[in-house]
C-alpha cells in the first residue's frame, strides 16, 4: 500500500470513528438499548446538550425538589422568545410524575431533538417540557411494578417523601409541587399533557387516555376540546396506527362492562390545571405493551397534541380568553359532581375475552384474559357528571393573617388580595363545621374530610390589620371557591389545614356546672323545652348525664365561639 493510500485509510477510519461517536451522543439511552430508560443524570445532560446547541431551546431551573436537586423546564420556541405570549399557544407537558412509568420521559427527549434537528418547531406554539418532574423518584430506580413489561429499571412512584405527586397538586405539601405551581402561573399554559402508564385490565389498545372532565371545565373550553379538539386529535392517532380508547376505568370486572369517564378532581394534575381553563390530557400507555410500542405511542401523542395546538392556535386561546372573563362573572360554583347514570354513550373497543380458571395458586376461581381471542365491540361508555354541590360566591372572603400558610398557597397560585390597613369590624356570614366523615387510616399524610356539612350564621367579628381581603371578580374565582369553600371536595379544610378550629379548647366541671346548669333552666323555659325534647327524642341521650350537662352549656355564652366555626368568612 502507497503512503497516500495508507493515510487515507488513517484518515478515513478516524473519520468513521467520529462519526460514530457524534451519531451515538446524538441518540438516547432508550434509542441505544430500547429496554432502557433514561437514568436522571442522562435525562438532565441530555437537554443540557440541546440547550447548548441550539438558539431555539432553554433549560432553566425553576425550584427546589424534596429530593434536595433542582425541578428542571425545557423550553422550546421557533423565534427563541422563552415566556408566555397572548399570540401564541403554550403547551406543557409533564414527565416522571410516576418515574416508573417512563415512556414520556425518552419520548420528549426524542421529540425535542427531532423538531429541533429538522428546525421544525411551530410557530404559533411555546413548547414546555417537564423532563422529570419527580426527581427523587426517579433517583430511586428498582423493579417495583411488578405488572409492567420493561424496561430494565426505572423509577419509582414515590417522591423523596414517599408523596405521590398527582394527589398533592391543592395540598402542595411538596417542594416539586410548589415549584410546578409557580411555573404554571407564570406559564398560564392552555394545553396540558401529563404522561403516564396504566395498569389493570388486558386489551389490544397501546395507548388509552382520558381528558379534563368536560362537565367541570367551562363550557367555552369543554365544548371545543370534545367535539374538535380530542376527534381530530383521535383521527390522527389512528392513522399513526395507536387507535385510541378512554382510560380503562371499568364499572364491572372486565372492560366489556362498560368503562367510567374520569373524576379528576384539583388535586389531580389535568384537575389542577382546569382550575385555571386550560384543559389536559392524561396519557396512559397499557403497562404489559411492549417497552418500544409505549414509547413510541407517547411519542405520537405528545407530538398530535403539539400538531393540533399549532393548527388551532387562535381558537384555542379565543376560548381561554373569553372563559376567563366568564369566570369572573360567574356567580354560582360547582363543589362536587357525581357519575349521572342515566346518561350513557357508547366507544369502540378493542379486547381480549375474559374467562375464568382455577388459580394454580390457591386453587380458586381467577380472571384472565384470552390473548388468543382478541375482539372489537362497542361497549357502554358513561362519561357525564352532575353537580352535586354547588354554591353561591360571596363578593369577597375574609382571611386572618394568622393562616398563613393557607395565604401563602394562594399567593402562589396567582390570587390576588387586598390587605387591611387598620382594625375593622365587619359583618360576615360564617360558617360552622355540624358533620364530617374522617378516615382511619392516612391518606397521602392525611385524613381527608368528605361529606363536610355546614350551617351559616351572620355574625359582626373584629378583624385586624394585616388580615387578608379577597375579592372574588378574578380568572382564579374557580381556584379560590373551590379551597376555601369547606365543602369542596379538594378544599384546604378537606385536606386538614384548617383541623385546629375542630379542637374544643375549654371545658365544664361537672360538679360545678350541674348547679349552674340548673339555675340556667330556672331562668329559661325555652331552654327547659328543648331539653325535654331532646330527652324524648333520644333514648340515649335521656340516659346520659354529661350528655344533657353538654347540651345546655353549648347554649350558654360560656361555650367558645370559634369551635367548627370555620375561619375563611363570607362577605356578601
């Protein structure tokens, strides 16, 4: 061989060389072996690259996480302008709020790298991609879904406070979710992808989702996104060959049944977020798909959502704009719905045959499904909620500043108030906590209070500078109503920040009072009454001294005011 030729060879080996190691820095760890997911070192560096390459990205840090490491945000722009603009859609999407439900995590590396790569990033679009949104979860990486099918190892669903992150977006008890709340206000996104895989039943589909409850957004909002936005979305799914399905919530023991519509309440994130008039996506891919297929399913959606927001951007924020402005006006407030019934649709859809067989375990009856006999059918679909609690808003509610961790989660989330600036008394309708239901047993930290009852009294009390005004003429009316109105059923006082107020604080003697409560009686026929009644109508009670003792002191000016006097009042 010439020497020309043999340095050519040099020249041409290395020049392989380096194109191979530039091709391999250019994939992901899941592109490299599609059993991987992304370990959070890789994921972080991966957007630092793109960030570093590219004019049109940004990699910000926007908090601090439990874990002690930052939250990231991914911005994409066409024109490199990184913040929120009344011209165009913003989009958000979340990743890693169940780090062992990956497939978001490696599709939106992708999906980031190829609009960037072939300079395709809409117009008419802010792109914000979460790329891990629980980072202590996702450092704890083990094989704790038992269910699922790959990758190797992943994350897992707990936070570095064992919190699961979707039931924490009211409470925001975590440092990740405080920093989401202030990236969303700042952001005030009109689409919403938080990106999942499910568990539970076996059928054919890859890809199932379900959307804001539309009877809890507003109907500006709701009306476009079911009957354009998520056909058109579904139409092009089908076309990538991901036919779409409801997320499999089935009312019986099989999705044959019938499937259920989803009650994302605020302390879910799509729930959060509709709060706000910007409505969300749920993806969930079938967790006993392969690894590659759910990926690729994540890939698809995330990039039809980004497609249909580009298409559609004028529409889009028309609607957020003008149900803003409604939320202003709105008088009445729904707290809580329930599944109507009597109302039902009907969906395609794509099984297996359930059966059942002798469990080589404890040799009784199980479920499976038949992979051998797939089918399609349309099956039962109820997808509509009535109000079941509703309220009237007050022109304004009164906060004591001694709340001030209540204060401070609305300051967060974009109320606006205005403070006292000298002691004043004031006449409000306040209300008192008379039932509620408490668990035994903890949920996520807490023992939420469901079928909160209330009754109202109007009452002149002295409140003191500092205190706190809010006034309900606000595009965060549904926010405000729904925390601070006790019977919400995702309320500050559901999730235990107010349980002090249900604390007695003093007491009575019995000894002593038993002569006290006598001469009360004396003094008060009326009262007398009503003990009478209150003995005839209740055995129990009529046999319990200390029962009739309390009952009388409860009437007397002695009994504390503030117990269940709920401390959030209404001014009308």
């Amino acid at each position: 061989m010439t020497r020309p030729a043999f340095l050519f060879c040099i020249l041409l080996t290395l020049s392989t060389a380096a194109y191979s190691q530039h091709r391999a820095a250019s994939l992901t760890p899941f592109e490299r072996d599609t059993n991987q997911t992304a370990t959070y070192e890789q994921i972080i560096r991966w957007y630092r690259q793109l960030d570093q390459q590219y004019d049109q990205a940004k990699l910000i840090e926007i908090g601090k996480t439990d874990s002690g490491k930052p939250l990231h945000l991914f911005l994409l722009a066409a024109d490199k302008q990184f913040s929120s603009r009344p011209e165009r859609v913003t989009l958000l999407i979340n990743n890693g709020i169940h780090p062992g439900e990956p497939e978001g995590i490696d599709a939106c590396m992708m999906l980031a790298r190829d609009l960037l790569k072939a300079n395709k990033l809409p117009k008419n679009v802010l792109v914000a991609i979460v790329p891990v949104y629980n980072v202590g979860g996702s450092l704890n990486r083990s094989v704790s879904r038992v269910n699922q099918n790959g990758p190797e190892s992943y994350g897992f669903r707990g936070n570095a406070r064992n919190l699961n992150l979707n039931r924490d977006f009211i409470k925001a008890e975590a440092q990740n979710t405080r920093a989401f709340q202030t990236m969303f206000q700042a952001l005030k996104p009109q689409v919403f992808i938080d990106n999942h895989t499910s568990d539970g039943a076996d059928y054919q589909h890859v890809l199932t989702y379900f959307a804001t409850q539309k009877d809890k957004l507003h109907p500006l909002v709701s009306g476009y996104m079911v009957r354009s936005f998520q056909p058109a979305l579904d139409k092009q799914l089908m076309n990538k060959g991901f036919p779409p399905a409801p997320y499999v919530n089935h009312a019986g023991d099989t999705p044959e049944t019938g499937l259920i519509g989803y009650n994302d309440s605020p302390r879910y994130s799509t729930g959060y977020a509709a709060l706000f008039n910007c409505f969300g996506f749920t993806l969930e891919t079938h967790m006993w798909k392969p690894f590659p297929a759910r990926v690729r399913a994540s890939y698809v959606f995330d990039e039809e959502v980004l497609h249909l927001c580009d298409r559609e951007f004028q529409t889009i924020l028309a609607n957020q704009k003008r149900a803003d402005e409604a939320i202003r006006q709105q008088t009445i407030f729904p707290l809580s719905y329930k599944l109507d019934r009597s109302k039902t649709d009907s969906i395609t859809f794509l099984g297996y045959a359930a059966a059942y067989k002798p469990s080589e375990v404890s040799g009784l009856k199980r479920l499976y499904y038949d992979r051998t006999k797939p089918f399609t059918k349309r099956v039962p679909y109820w997808n509509t909620f009535a109000v079941d609690v509703q309220v009237d808003k007050p022109r304004a509610y009164v906060i004591p500043q001694g709340w001030a961790e209540v204060i401070d989660e609305l300051k967060r989330n974009g109320v606006k108030f205005r403070v006292l600036s000298k002691d004043t008394m004031m006449t409000v309708r306040a209300y008192y906590i008379t039932d509620l239901k408490t668990p035994q047993r903890p949920y996520e930290g807490h023992y939420p209070h469901t079928g909160v009852k209330v009754r109202t009294e109007s009452q002149s009390i002295q409140f003191y500078k500092g205190d706190y005004l809010i006034q309900t003429d606000q595009s965060a009316n549904r926010y405000i109503v729904e925390t601070l109105e006790p019977q919400g059923v995702d309320s500050f006082f559901a999730w235990n920040f107010f349980d002090s107020i249900l604390d007695q604080k003093e007491y009575f003697s019995d000894y002593i009072f038993e002569d006290t409560a006598a001469e009360l009686l004396k003094k008060s026929p009326e009262l007398q009454k009503q003990l009478a009644e209150k003995r005839a109508s209740d055995k129990a009670f009529a046999e319990n001294a200390d029962a009739q003792l309390d009952f009388i002191y409860r009437q007397t000016p002695y009994y504390e005011k503030t117990h269940n006097r709920y401390p959030v009042y209404r001014l009308n």
